[in-house]
C-alpha cells in the first residue's frame, strides 16, 4: 500500500444534512434534506493543500428536498419534487422542466464529445417502472425515442456506450439503445441494500454486488479476469484512473482493476457520497462534512511503487505525468526494465522475456541473468538493480527455455538487418552499463549462448543450429563446451561449417579407434572427405591413407561417390596419388571413371591398360612356369584365377574402348606373349595383315581370323573395305615368318591353305573385289572351283538385280496413286467468305492469315464446314 490521496476538509459541521453534491471546475454543488441547493467555489492556494471555500449562491425555492444534482455542459440538473428541473449555473435561473419526467426518481446522463468537438448530452429518466430517454437541443430536452417499459423501480443506473445497466432491488439488467430495446438479465444485486452502477472512463460501467465488483462492457460481458473485492460492502463509487475510489461505511477504500491491488484506505466520519469535477479532483460527503481527495505528486507515488516492487501501477501513472516526452519515455523504459527484472526474480521467466524483447534492451544483458553463459570478464561489467536469483534444476531448465525463445526472436530480427548500413543501438537493463554495437558481435554471442542452452535443455537442437549457414557461434567458445559435454558429432559439424577441416578430421580420427564413441569407425571419415571438394585436394591426400589402409574399398568411395564435390576432383592428381601409395587402387579407380563417369581422355586408357598389362604379364610368369611339360595353355581370358580376370578386362578393353593410342602402347607388348592383345592393337592401327597373320599362321585360329573380319569390315572406308581380301592373301600367299618383326618365339614357315581360301570365297564372296580375289588363285586352281566362286557372286548380283527391279515397279505404282489421289483433291471447289465458320476455333475465318495460323496450329487445312 502507498498513498495516492490526502483529505482535506473543505466544509465542515454543515448545519443542512447533505443529500447529494456534484461538481464540474472549481465549483462544488450541494443538495440538502430540506431542498436548498448550495454553490460554492473552490480555489486551492499555490504550493499547498489548502482550499479558499466560498459560498457563491444558495437557493431555498424547492419545496422538498434535492434526491439528486448532476452537472453538465454548464446546465445543473437536478430531481426535485419528482421532476427533473434544468437550471443556469451562475444564476440558478430555471431554464426548463422536463413535464414528461413527472414522477422522476433517478436520472443518469452521458456527455459525448464528437471529431469535431461538438458535445452531445443524452439522459435516462427512471419514472416508476418506465424509463424514458431524451437528448439536450436549443435548451431543452427532446425525446430520444420511445419509452422502456423496466421489470422493477430502477434504484441505481449508468450509461455504458450505447446500452444503460440498470440496477433493480433484486436483478442488474443491461438495455441496448437499438431501437428495440432489448433487454439482457445479468446477474442479482446480492445481500446489499442498495444497488450500484458507476460509469467508468472508458465507458465501461462497474456493477457492485455485495463486496465484490464487476466490469462490464456495452454488451454486458465482464471485463476482467476477476471481480474486485472490497472490504465492506461499497455504497457509492468514483473511477479516477488508474484508481476507483469507493465509499464504504467506516472509510473510503481505494484501489486498482489492473493490477488489482489495494492502494489506500482514508478513515473519514461516515462517508455517504463521492463526486467528481474531472481529474484529479474529488470530493467525499458526510452529512455534515465535504472532504476533498488530494492527490499525492504521481513522482512521489512513483517512488513508493518502485520501493515497494509495483511496477504495473507505476507504469500506468508514469504515462500519466506532465514531463517532457523525452523524459517520460526514458522512465517508463526504466521502469518496464525493472518490471522485467522483477518478473525474472519472481521466476516468471516467459513474461520477463517478452517484456525485454518489446523493450529492445541489450541480449546480452539479459544473458547475463543466467549463470555461466557469458564470458567471465563481460559478465563483470554488467550491473542489476538486485542480487539475481540461484537457478538449479527445473527452474533453470524452464529459465532456459524461455530464454531460448527470446534468442530465437531476437536472433530472427538480427539476420534480417545484418547488411543493413543504419546505426544499430540497443538500450541497457541499468543505465551506465556498456552495450553491444556491432550486429555481428552480438548474433556471435546470441548464437554460442542458445548453444550453450540447448546442450541443458534439448541436444537434438545442437546440429540444427550449427548446421545453419548464418551460424555465427564463437569457435573457442563452443569448441569448449562441445568437448566438456563430449559432444564431439556436433563438434564435427562447427569445425565443419567454420572451414576447420584438419581440426575436424583430426578428432574424426582420435575417436575413430574408441569403443564407445559414436564416431568410431571410418565410415564418418569417408563422408566427411566426399564433401570437401577440389579445393581441399590437400587436405583429402593428407587425411584418406589411413582408411585406404584398413579399409580400402571403403577408402576408395572418398575418390569414386556419385557425388558432384567428388565426380570434379582432379582425376589426374588423384591417379598419381594412388599410384604413389596405393597401387592396387589405381585400376578400380580408372576402371569406375571410365566405364561409370564416361572418361575418354586417352592419358587414363592408356594408363589402365597399361596397369593391365602390368598385372597380366606378372601373372602369366607364374601360371607358365606353373605348367607341367607339354600341356598346352589354355585360351586367352580363360586361365584360372587373377589372371583369368585381368587377361579378360584386358582384350575386353582393348576391343571396347576407343580412346587409348596403340601406336604409344603397343610397344609395351612382348613378342613372345599376348599375342592376342597384339592383333588387337594392330588391327586399331589398321595393319590388318599383320592381325590376320597372328590369327592365321600363329595362333592358327580360322575362326579368330574371321571373326577379326566381320568386326573390322566396312565397305564405305578403304583401309577396312578389303579386310576379307587380306584374309584370302593371307591364306593363299603368307608373308616370311619374320613378316612381324623380332619375334621370338620358335615358328615353322607359313603354309598356304587352300581350303581355307575356298571357303573365304564360298561364305564372304558378296564382300570381296571378285578380279582381285581371282587374281589371288593360284593357277593351279581347279576350275570348277572358281566356277562355283563365280557362280555364286552371279548369283548375288542378280539377285540384287531382281529385287531392285520390284523396288523400282512398287515406288511407281505408288507415285502413279499420289498422283492420282492429287488430282482428285484438285477438282474439289472450295469457296471460302468472311460469313464461313472454322471447325477448330469457331470463330469466322475472315482472312487469309487466320486460316493459315488455324491450319498450323492443329496441323490440319480442313477448316470449314
């Protein structure tokens, strides 16, 4: 409790029992039990409490006594003699009598200022159990609309916007201005005598039942959250914002409606009425007595509340001060930052912080509220009104919590503003205290600290938030509290998002070899390297040995992922690099970016069949000496084991791929070995013969021979149009034995093959030149052999002719129908008008252009009916 008021008596032991007063400026008016009505002036003399009173009129003309005196737009208003008259202020002249309102027990008014500052009065009469309404024009009052009929005498009522509350001996009821009158039941009076209605400021009514009051609106529903509840039961009522003052038995009771408090309770002689002439200025009447209630200086009250840790209330008459706007918003702003403290101590940590956020104060300040979340030396420049609570357990837990939704919103307002070139400012918890100036710095601190809370409160947050591309966590900072939680997956990902590589590597590597860590293994390793791209090719050759090592075929995915970061990788670089320290990797390497990634660059199919080679020539040492005396080898690609599959990979390559250089490779190939792979080179080289001479008089394979000629025959390219041909030389007139080169191997002479020749003739003729194949024969060839050669491409020929023939005869007759079908189409007329309609759009054809556009547009030229 704080005083808010001061009574000072301004009529006392007045000989005439009061029954009612009003008051408007400096004027009091009062109404007495034997019907005078008493005007006095009222002027306070400067820099004190004290009042000048002076009676300035008295008028005994009424009959009976006054029930009840009202002010107005400078009109009194009273109800006397059960009418209600309208009287001058200054000469208490009549100026009309309201003749309808015979009868008139109570009345109520409501004053309404208009935009344009016009005022407009309007009045409810209670008369019996009718109750009528009228509006002040030209002098008098005017009829508002019809009358009410009311279930009851009303004994008390008040206007609320465009409805009347109504209180009755036993019901409150609530009548709508809407032109029907509509009338809602709400509630009963209580155990009260009497009933109580009092307008308040904002045009709401409070509605007294027993020791409790309700707000209402203009639709009859409460306001408030909870009733006010009084100590004794209130007979009259005053709302002199942020306070209503209410007059019960013994004393005048003051409070608050939000907050609700109890503010104030004045002991005066048997209080009865209260009135008041605006702000600030109220008068409470006994029968005898008039006190006027003083306000205390709103910067003195300030002071109490602050003392007392009622910040809501000092807020609201902080607002209300006549100060500089300047000044008024700096004390409301420390005032709401003392509010908020206070909401904090009193652990209500959610409405603290939504207090701070609409307060723009400093977020370090209001980190700096929860222990160990800011950096010793900063946490020492910072200054609070009152020691801070200790925090443990669930109520740090549920601190933190609320915490992080404030960083959240705050950190959400700072990216969006990160670029923006304006001064950025935010305002301390305690004035003197330093701030934060630089958006960055400050994003860095929100961003370490919602770290730091979500490793007490929730982890699974953790990479979410080092995972965002505007993370600004202080490394140091995280890197430590990272490690004291042993958080070393979410350590991965800050040294990763930071461009830390080696760092994270380095501990991906330490936690490798560790039972129960969740990043052993290698698996994490390889990942992390995928990711890294070209421009860290340093780094991937510095950290990927040790998996090549333990596991290469896992090691070799950091090379060969279906990855874009991996898939660009210097192909030639990562090839040396194998080669280097990891031989046995270089060939799936290679293998992968040829057969899966499409390389044709001729530098890596050389390499591979070089790598090939390598393998094949190694094994074959092994598998020859292997043999026992006089067992033949088995076919090439075919032999057992390694060897099998590399000699295999090799011809199959030799054939497939078109990209390597056999004139660099073939000297790589022995002589006295793989001499398949040699007639492969030879035959990409164009040397046929040489090819052919392999597969007829070394390996003595027809069956290769011909093969060899099938692949390489193409009738539309000379150095392959005669393939067959040399086959038949080959056959019939062999070169010398040295026709290779240095071979070493031990071979007989070549011997023609007649039979073999024949056959060539018999099966290939269509793909020989028939005069140089004959010329081939040797003379004693028998003629009936070289009969059937010659009949066969006869034959052939004729063949050709016949069906050429018949080709010929169907694209005549086909011709001859077009031709037909054309002229057919040529005698149909066709008569195209503006008024002509198209089948496709519907619209009138109209010009030439339209119907070419239609015709193109559906691929049709059919457009009219």
């Amino acid at each position: 409790m704080h005083d808010a008021y001061e009574p000072v008596p301004i009529l006392e032991k007045l000989p005439l029992q009061i029954d009612c007063l009003a008051a408007w400026d400096d004027w009091l008016l009062v109404g007495t039990k034997p019907g005078h009505l008493l005007l006095y002036r009222i002027k306070k003399d400067a820099g004190t409490n004290r009042f000048e009173v002076t009676l300035e009129k008295s008028n005994k003309n009424f009959s009976k006594k006054i029930q009840q005196v009202l002010s107005a737009v400078s009109l009194p208003s009273f109800v006397s003699e059960n009418n209600i008259h309208v009287h001058d202020l200054l000469t208490f002249q009549q100026i009309t009598v309201v003749s309808k309102a015979r009868g008139a027990t109570l009345f109520a008014c409501d004053l309404q200022q208009s935009s344009s500052g016009e005022a407009k009065l309007r009045m409810c009469v209670a008369v019996k159990r009718k109750i009528q309404l009228y509006y002040w024009k030209d002098r008098e009052f005017h009829e508002l609309q019809g009358d009410f009929a009311a279930p009851d005498i009303p004994k008390s009522m008040a206007w609320c916007e465009n409805s009347i509350c109504v209180g009755f001996k036993r019901d409150y009821y609530l009548i709508r201005m809407d032109g029907r009158g509509s009338v809602k039941e709400l509630f009963p009076t209580g155990k009260q005598l009497e009933p109580l209605v009092a307008p308040l400021a904002d045009g709401k009514v409070a509605v007294g039942q027993d020791d409790l009051t309700v707000v209402l609106n203009e639709e009859g529903v409460c306001t408030q959250k909870c009733a006010l509840n009084w100590t004794d039961i209130p007979v009259a009522m005053e709302h002199q914002p942020p306070y209503i003052i209410a007059v019960l038995s013994r004393y005048v009771e003051i409070r608050t409606l939000e907050p609700r408090l109890l503010v104030q309770s004045v002991e005066l002689q048997r209080p009865r009425f209260i009135t008041s002439a605006g702000s600030n200025v109220v008068y409470v009447a006994s029968n005898h007595f008039v006190w006027r209630l003083v306000p205390i200086s709103i910067a003195s009250q300030i002071r109490q509340l602050l003392q007392d840790k009622q910040f809501e209330l000092a807020l609201q008459l902080a607002k209300m001060k006549d100060d500089s706007d300047a000044d008024k918003r700096q004390q409301i702003h420390h005032i709401q930052n003392l509010f908020a403290f206070n909401l904090f101590c009193q652990k209500r940590f959610d409405d603290s912080m939504q207090v701070f956020a609409k307060l723009g104060t400093d977020p370090t300040h209001v980190i700096g509220l929860y222990p160990d979340l800011l950096p010793s030396d900063y946490r020492k420049q910072l200054h609070y009104p009152n020691p801070l609570p200790v925090l443990s357990g669930a109520e740090l837990e549920k601190a933190h919590l609320a915490l992080i939704d404030y960083l959240t919103q705050k950190r959400s307002h700072l990216v969006k503003q990160l670029n923006d070139s304006d001064p950025f400012t935010t305002s301390p918890l305690m004035e003197g205290t330093p701030t934060i100036k630089s958006r960055k710095k400050l994003l860095q601190i929100i961003d370490t600290t919602l770290l730091k809370c979500y490793l007490h409160t929730n982890v699974a947050l953790v990479s979410p938030l080092l995972r965002l591309e505007n993370n600004h966590c202080h490394i140091e900072e995280s890197e430590y509290v990272l490690k004291k939680a042993h958080k070393y997956s979410e350590l991965i990902i800050l040294y990763e998002k930071k461009g830390l590589h080696q760092k994270a590597l380095q501990v991906l590597l330490d936690q490798s070899t560790k039972a129960n860590s969740p990043l052993k293994g290698h698996e994490r390793t390889v990942q992390y390297l995928q990711r890294l791209g070209v421009e860290n090719l340093g780094i991937i050759f510095e950290f990927s040995p040790w998996v090549l090592k333990i596991c290469p075929e896992d090691g070799l995915k950091i090379f060969t992922e279906d990855l874009t970061e991996v898939e660009t990788l210097p192909r030639d670089k990562v090839l040396n690099f194998l080669k280097e320290g990891f031989q046995e990797l270089a060939i799936p390497y290679l293998e992968h970016i040829i057969h899966l990634w499409d390389e044709t660059r001729p530098e890596f199919h050389n390499v591979l069949i070089q790598l090939y080679l390598e393998k094949v020539q190694g094994l074959m040492k092994v598998y020859l000496n292997s043999l026992p005396e006089g067992v033949p080898a088995v076919a090439a690609g075919k032999e057992a084991g390694e060897l099998g599959e590399y000699r295999s990979k090799l011809l199959s390559f030799l054939e497939v791929s078109s990209s390597y250089e056999p004139e660099r490779l073939i000297s790589d190939f022995p002589f006295d070995g793989l001499l398949e792979e040699r007639a492969l080179l030879l035959g990409r080289m164009g040397k046929h013969e040489q090819a052919l001479f392999i597969y007829v008089h070394i390996l003595k394979d027809t069956r290769m021979a011909e093969e060899y000629c099938h692949g390489h025959y193409d009738p539309s390219t000379n150095g392959n149009k005669d393939v067959y041909l040399s086959l038949l030389r080959m056959y019939l007139s062999p070169p010398d034995v040295h026709f290779l080169g240095p071979i070493k191997m031990e071979l007989c002479e070549p011997q023609a093959n007649l039979q073999a020749a024949l056959k060539v003739l018999q099966l290939h003729h269509s793909k020989l030149n028939t005069t140089k194949a004959i010329n081939l024969l040797p003379a004693n060839t028998q003629i009936q052999e070289i009969q059937v050669f010659l009949e066969s491409v006869l034959e052939e020929k004729a063949g050709r002719k016949r069906f050429d023939q018949v080709l010929k005869s169907l694209l005549q007759a086909e011709f001859l129908r077009v031709q037909e079908e054309h002229i057919f189409h040529q005698q149909v007329k066709c008569v195209i008008t503006d008024e002509k309609t198209c089948r496709v759009c519907k619209k009138k054809i109209g010009n030439r252009l339209h119907t070419f556009v239609c015709s193109e547009r559906h691929k049709t030229t059919d457009i009219t009916e």
